[in-house]
C-alpha cells in the first residue's frame, strides 16, 4: 500500500468516530458472565452479520403476556468457523436459550447454548458446556489450542495468525478491574467516568477499533510484504495497518489517526514497530484513557519452528501512566485458517 492509499485509509477509518447511536460490539460490561438465563420462544428475526449474530426471540410470560427478547451472540465468522451456520436458525422455530443475562432492566441476553426443535443442542460460546443434552454441536477447538503447526518454519513472521483464548490475551475482556495499571489520578477519574457510561464507547457498532486495542481482535491476521514496507491485514473491520519499514521519522505533514504512524525495524528474528500519531482516546476496553501523546512499541517475534507468534506492547503515555505499561499476547499458526472478508453491518439500537 503506497502512502496516498494508506492516508486515505486511516482518514476514512477517523471519519467514522462520529457515527452516532450505533450499536453495540464488545459483550464487556453489558451482561452478567457468573449466571445463566433460560429463555423459551418463537425466532421472530435473525441478523446473521458482524459484528455479532443476533435473534429475535418472541416469548410469553407465566402471565400470558408477550415479551420480545434480543439475543446476541459470538461472531458469525468465528461461529463458522466451529461449524455453526446462519441455516441453523430459522424464523418461526421455537427453540431454548440459555445465555448471560443483562446488567441492566432489559431483555436482552449473551448466548451460550440453544436448543432447536430437532433436540440438537449447539454450544454457541467458548467456554460453554453442553446443559440439556450429553452430546452438543459446537467445536470450539481451534479457540482452545496451545500448540500451533510447525511445519513451515521458512514462513517466518509472513504468514496467517490465529487467536486462541487459552494462550495469553493482550486486555482482560471480561473484567473491568484496572487496578493492576499504575494510572494517574486524571486516569483514574476517566476511568470512573467511562464505567458509568450507559454504552461502551471504545467498541461500537462497526467503528474501527483504534491503536493499540485493535491488537486485541480475535480473528486471523496476516503479514504481507509490500514492496519495502510490511502490511498488516487484520480480519476485524477488514483493518489494515502499514509499518513503515527503513524510516526515521514520521513525515510532518502526516495526519494523526486511530492507527496512527508505524515505524518498523528489524532485531534479529522480531520485527519491532513504533507507533505515533494517535489520536485513538482508549487503551482499552476497560476505559483506560490514551492521550495523542502515547508512543506505543510493539515486538512480533515467531518462534523458530514457526508455530507460535510472540507479542509485546509496550505504551508510554505520562498523561495516562505513571511509568511504561507492557502487555503480552500470542497467536498460533494453524494452516487452514485464513482472512476472511469482515463485512460489517450495525444496526441502531433502540
């Protein structure tokens, strides 16, 4: 990607930090991961797009009366990616659910488990156990490995890496406990601020993540080279981030952006990247604040037989830090996964 597209691309993806009212992406703060909710009903509608599927669920209360339910669940690619397709729900079929419930007066649910009218349970998330039947359908395995492929360690660092929530995650997505951060006290009051946010602003609808919370996505990425520099390719939001490879500095007519500046060099077998120009305002999804003053530098460093990724942030940002904060994340190299078109489609919520 030359400059010109690369300008473009980060200006088009600032633009839209001013869509208002759109949905919600991240499940963080907005349901109850210690307990369980059933829900029986009549799908009324399906949306069968990223972010995140979401049913329509029509129901009637020991009362009599009717009750309309949102049901959300995990990604439709990473669904797909256990097996578990859009036919599998159908308008008009009655079926059991059993999710997270709300942390707030609406009914509205994170799904877990469902139950179709044939009696084939599907487990739908993670970390979920088959609940009414001692088979399910749902396979969750690639999310679960700690051991990648090590057939190709000639790939090198060029190559299609895969998440696995059993290995180290860059934020703690379900918690919005930051007390392991030395923050400053201007930190700690944004953080107070953002926790009594009616919606969770850093992840909305279909707004690009910014730097370095982007780094946290959950799906496959790829680096490829081009020409000189090295390109990024990220399946969330269909993100692509240019590392600017064999420069000094960040040229000074350049726009700051949610994925600012990236400087890349070489230390023997890790490709470390600096990044500056920010103007992304969250470090996290737990409200943690980034001032345009952050620099952030990451070290991507494969292991030798090419089957793990290793990866480092280190941010410094006074503004937000006591001292340098670093988190750590890996990725695995698993050969049939690759990077698939995102799609993004959010819808207003009411």
């Amino acid at each position: 990607m030359n400059r010109l597209a690369s300008t473009l691309a980060v200006a088009a993806a600032a633009s839209l930090a001013a869509v208002p009212s759109l949905a919600h992406h991240s499940a963080v703060g907005r349901y109850d991961a210690a307990s369980i909710l059933e829900v029986e009903g009549e799908i009324a509608e399906v949306r069968w797009r990223s972010p995140h599927m979401m049913v329509t669920l029509e129901a009637v209360n020991d009362g009599g009366e009717r009750a309309v339910w949102s049901i959300e669940g995990a990604a439709p690619l990473n669904l797909a990616r256990t097996g578990i397709t859009a036919d599998l729900f159908r308008v008009g079929d009655r079926v059991r659910v059993a999710g997270w419930p709300p942390v707030r007066d609406r009914r509205e649910m994170f799904m877990q488990n469902v139950l179709l009218p044939s009696g084939e349970e599907f487990v739908m998330w993670v970390t979920a156990e088959p609940r009414w039947s001692a088979e399910s359908r749902g396979d969750f395995a690639h999310w679960r490995r700690t051991e990648g492929d090590p057939s190709r360690p000639e790939l090198g660092l060029f190559r299609v890496w895969s998440s696995s929530l059993a290995l180290p995650m860059l934020f703690d997505l379900g918690s919005r406990n930051v007390d392991g951060f030395p923050l400053t006290e201007a930190a700690r009051a944004a953080v107070r601020a953002y926790a009594n946010a009616e919606t969770n602003l850093a992840t909305q609808g279909c707004i690009p993540k910014g730097m370095p919370l982007i780094m946290e996505q959950p799906y496959p990425m790829e680096f490829v080279r081009d020409g000189d520099d090295i390109v990024l390719r990220m399946e969330e939001y269909d993100v692509v981030r240019t590392i600017h490879m064999g420069e000094e500095a960040v040229p000074p007519d350049w726009p700051r952006s949610p994925f600012g500046y990236s400087v890349g060099r070489w230390e023997g077998e890790s490709l470390v990247v600096t990044t500056t120009h920010l103007d992304w305002p969250w470090f996290n999804q737990q409200g943690i604040p980034q001032s345009e003053d952050a620099v952030l530098v990451e070290r991507f460093t494969p292991s030798g037989d090419g089957s793990r990724l290793d990866y480092e942030l280190t941010s410094t940002d006074p503004a937000t830090f006591a001292e340098p904060v670093t988190r750590r994340k890996q990725w695995l190299y698993l050969p049939d996964q690759q990077v698939r078109p995102y799609e993004c489609e959010a819808v207003t919520e009411e």
